[in-house]
C-alpha cells in the first residue's frame, strides 16, 4: 500500500483500527479508531509526523518502504499510540532525528527508552526547513499530557495537531465525509479525553485563530478540509455555555432507586428541564461523558450495597470528577436497608469538582409519600437553579 496524497509533498501513512473497541482498557470505541501518521517531503529532507500504535506497527512500516530517506520523526506527543512505533521506525532509518518538545524529550526516554541523542527538542515557534516544505513547532500542553504540540506546515497551511480534534472513528475515507458523524465522535472524543483541559483548549484556539489553516490533520480519525466547522464545535463545547438539562448517573437492584429516579424525571420534564438519565449497569460511559459537556447539573441515583454506594455509580462519580466537567449542581438519591454511608461516598468523589451540593435524598426501603415529596422538592430547587441561569 501506499502513502495517500493529501498536497504535494504531503501523505497520510496511517493505520485504521477497525476492531479495536476499547481504550486505555477504559474509553468504549464503538466505531474503532485510527491511528494517522504523515510524511511532508521537502527539496532536502523528509519528516514523518508521529507514528500507530505498536499494534499497527507493520502497516506504518509497509507505507515508508517507499521512502528513500527519512530525516525526522516529529513526535507531537508521546503517548504509546502515536510514539509506539517510534523505535521500530527508529530502526529502519536509523539516522533519523527524533524532534519533540523538551518535556516530551523525558516522556519518550521513560516510556520508549529512547537514548537522548536520538532526539533533538525544539522550542515553542521554532521551524524546520525541510525545503520548501516549512514546519513550525507550536508547544501545546495540555491537550491532553503536558508534553503536546501541534505543527503547521506553513506553505501548505495544515495544522497537524495529534489528539486534539481528533474523534476515534475508523474510515476507508481519509477525509470528513459525513460532518455529522464525525462530530459525534468527535463529541465523544472531547468528554472522554480533552473536557478537562477546556481552558487551556481556548487558549491555544485563540493562537490557531492567528494562522491561516486549510487543512486540520489530526491523528485520529478523519483530515478536516473545513477546518472551522470542528474548530466551531470545539468552541462551543469548550465554552462557558450550559444547556437546560440533569443527568442522572443511576443503579437499581430491587426498583427503589429506579422509582425515585422514576420520579424526578416526572418532576423535572413536568417543570420543563431535559432529563439524560444513564442506568450505569448497561450504559456506555462514554454517551454519559458526552451528555456532560453543557450540562448544569448531574444526580446521582445508587441503592446501598453492604455499607455504601452501587460500584457501577461509585465508577461514574470516579470518572464525573476526574472530567471536571461544567456541572454546577450536584445531588445524590437513593435507598438502604439497614444504614451504610452511600450518599457521603458519592458526594466525596466529587471532591475536585466545584459543583454545590444539593439536599439528598437518602430513603429507607421503598419510598414513601414523604420521600417524594423530597425529590419534588429537589426538582424545584433545580428548577430555581436553571432559571437562576437563564436556562428556561
Ligand atoms: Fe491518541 Fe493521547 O493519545
């Protein structure tokens, strides 16, 4: 196979990862992923922007067979699944020259053992002329290690920028062919792995606005040849705008939560709010990331298993708290036999989170009348909340 031209000079030398289904053993990747790395041929030299996954390693491998030479290889960032391949590609062209940012210099002698003279760091804004064919180096941290960069190729005017923009969808089109499924996954993409950065996402948006960019070359998923549609939507979901909805992360084992929850998505939708609710025994986590990205407000639901919260709900507020998503209001329902301490479990694995705490609603065997009239009142203050906001 060979390389796919995407500008003169310019090729996609990737690898799709049709079956792959899990991430980090932890990210569903119900469309798979791709792995996508680069080569930009200059007059003089020729640089090969990241690398696969080790998993891929052959198909990277079979793409620079066409090379007669490679001079650098760009490690944007050194996570395994751009850098993994780095050492094999390292050994058939063993001249070539590592290039990273000084942090990813460290990252990629602990995590590859790469020697230190095999790589050569370059500072923020600093070029590489590989003739003709202008690379400049634009430090990025933070999205999502702290070692990230982008690279823009200038008389093309493609931004190469690794995991940001990125969406894990496999493709037999190197380029965007539906803008709505690709912003699905690229939706998915952001909740899972960028949300916590949403800040720092701004910042270097506000650097790419200054440049001149045709093409968006991330390296995962599909080329942008309309770089400012995926750059619209990751303003917004970066942005400070929150939608008029509660999530509602949840387990049952005997229907007392469930009627609880039952009950505060009555209350809510008759109040006029949108309800995204998530039985976390069966729920693809990363649809609930997803309906954290504009979300004001999130309530938990978890029986009590011997002495404290559901595991499965214990695991959503894990991974609610380590997004840090926009959430303002925070509340947890639910049921116990005998006692246990549920509802102090999940209210403290929200610690990094600086969502204000609502009254819970913790109910002894099946609800009764009273314990309704806790979660209608629940579902008033979040009312007065999202009107507080301008949100109905
Ligand atoms: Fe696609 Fe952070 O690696």
């Amino acid at each position: 196979m060979k390389p796919k031209k995407i500008k003169e000079g310019v090729y996609w030398a990737g690898a799709e990862d049709w079956d792959r289904r899990l991430f980090d053993s932890l990210i569903p990747l119900p469309d798979g992923t791709s792995y996508n790395a680069y080569i930009v041929k200059g007059r003089d030299k020729t640089a090969l922007i990241d690398t696969v996954d080790p998993a891929k390693a052959r198909t990277l491998l079979t793409f620079l067979d066409s090379l007669e030479r490679l001079d650098y290889i760009v490690a944007q960032h050194a996570e395994q699944d751009h850098s993994g391949t780095i050492p094999a590609v390292l050994k058939k062209f063993p001249s070539a020259m590592v290039v990273s940012t000084p942090k990813g210099k460290e990252f990629l002698a602990d995590l590859l053992e790469l020697p230190p003279e095999a790589i050569t760091t370059v500072a923020d804004n600093e070029t590489l002329d590989l003739g003709g064919k202008t690379l400049e180096f634009l430090h990025t941290p933070w999205v999502h290690w702290p070692e990230t960069m982008s690279t823009y190729l200038k008389e093309d005017a493609i931004l190469f920028t690794c995991d940001l923009f990125g969406s894990h969808l496999a493709s037999s089109n190197i380029y965007v062919e539906d803008i709505a499924k690709v912003c699905e996954a690229s939706k998915r993409y952001y909740a899972e792995v960028m949300m916590p950065f949403r800040s720092t996402i701004k910042k270097h948006m506000e650097r790419f606005d200054k440049l001149r960019i045709d093409i968006i070359a991330p390296s995962h998923g599909p080329v942008h040849r309309d770089p400012k549609c995926i750059m619209d939507y990751h303003r917004e979901w970066a942005s400070d705008k929150l939608s008029n909805t509660v999530v509602i992360p949840y387990a049952t084992m005997h229907g007392s939560t469930e009627a609880l929850v039952e009950r505060l998505t009555d209350c809510l939708v008759e109040k006029g709010v949108f309800v995204d609710r998530f039985n976390t025994a069966v729920t693809d986590a990363g649809k609930l990331a997803m309906s954290l990205v504009d979300a004001p407000t999130i309530v938990f639901g978890t029986p009590t298993i011997l002495i404290g919260a559901h595991p499965f709900v214990a695991q959503a507020a894990f991974m609610v708290n380590a997004l840090r998503p926009k959430v303002k209001f925070a509340s947890v329902v639910g049921s116990y036999g005998w006692g246990g301490k549920a509802v102090e479990q999940i209210i403290s694995a929200l610690s990094g989170m600086k969502a204000e705490i609502l009254a819970p609603v913790a109910v002894k065997g099946r609800p009764k009348e009273a314990d309704y009239e806790n979660i209608e009142r629940l579902a008033s203050d979040i009312v007065s909340r999202h009107n507080g906001l301008g949100l109905i």
